[in-house]
C-alpha cells in the first residue's frame, strides 16, 4: 500500500456586507439546513448544537462524481466575531477555516476568510499543482460567500 503524502494549503479573502458587524456575525452563524441552496450545492445538512458554542455540521454534497460526506465542527467566538470551521470527517480531513467580521463603519463589514486545506494525495503534488488548488478552492468559496451576502441583505432587506 503507498502511503499518503500530506500537504497544507492556504488561501483567503475578504466578502464586503451591507449590514453592522454583529448583525453580520449573527446572520452568517445562524445555520440553517437551507444554507447549501444558497450557495449553489445540491445536498442536505443536518445541524446539532453541541453547546452555546459549539455547532456540528454534516453535509452530503452531491457532485458530478458521487456525493461527499463531510462532518464539521464550528466553534464560535462570539466576543470577537469570529469562528471556525474544522473539517472532522471527509476528503479534507483536519482542515481549518477562519471567519471573522471585521467593522467597515456603523453600517458595514467585512468578512475576513483564511482557509488552511490539508490536502492528501498518494502522488506527490508539485508548488504548480497546490497554487492551483489554492487558487481553484478560493474561487469556490468566495463565489459562494458571494451568494451568501445576496441573501443576507434581501433577508434582512424583508424584515426591515
């Protein structure tokens, strides 16, 4: 059996919301099952609350290949609008996203995302290969947080 090399790939950016930072925070840490048709997955997500701070996602996403079970822990810290994301389960095992709400005025924020992707491989991947990784997964991500702040600001848009 070949074993697998490890790699560890870091990426980010920055999602501007139309909304003060703690509503923000509150609208991005409220999950809901609904969250992946946002984004534009296909796939479900069920949600337990661990504690006040504490939330575990499971996610089956369907892809053009087969679908994709991903189990992740999400620690909030409320104080300073932030969180994390930590894949528990699934191909990117050990992973670690950080999210945190920075102020852009009273009326304002912005989200700052760092990604730090463990990528395992049974073949070696080059710099060439993980830079396009890293480019490919912050394509991904910020284009969904893109959908994801359409909807915060028609949601909060219906309620006012």
């Amino acid at each position: 059996m070949k074993a697998m090399n490890v790699y560890s790939v870091r990426y980010g950016f920055s999602q501007s919301f139309k909304l003060p930072p703690q509503d923000a925070f509150d609208w991005c840490t409220d999950y809901k099952p609904y969250d992946l048709a946002i984004m534009r997955e296909t796939g479900r997500r069920r949600i337990r609350r661990l504690t006040h701070d504490a939330i575990l996602l499971t996610e089956t996403i369907v892809t053009s290949k087969k679908p994709v079970t991903k189990t992740k822990l999400v620690r909030l810290n409320r104080p300073d609008l932030s969180w994390t994301n930590t894949h528990i389960s699934g191909s990117h095992r050990h992973s670690e996203f950080i999210y945190k709400i920075e102020p852009q005025g009273k009326k304002r924020s912005k989200l700052k995302f760092t990604g730090l992707l463990i990528c395992y491989s049974k073949n070696v991947l080059t710099r060439e290969k993980l830079r396009k990784i890293a480019r490919d997964e912050r394509r991904a991500d910020s284009k969904a947080w893109h959908h994801l702040a359409v909807a915060m600001e028609k949601d909060t848009n219906s309620r006012r």
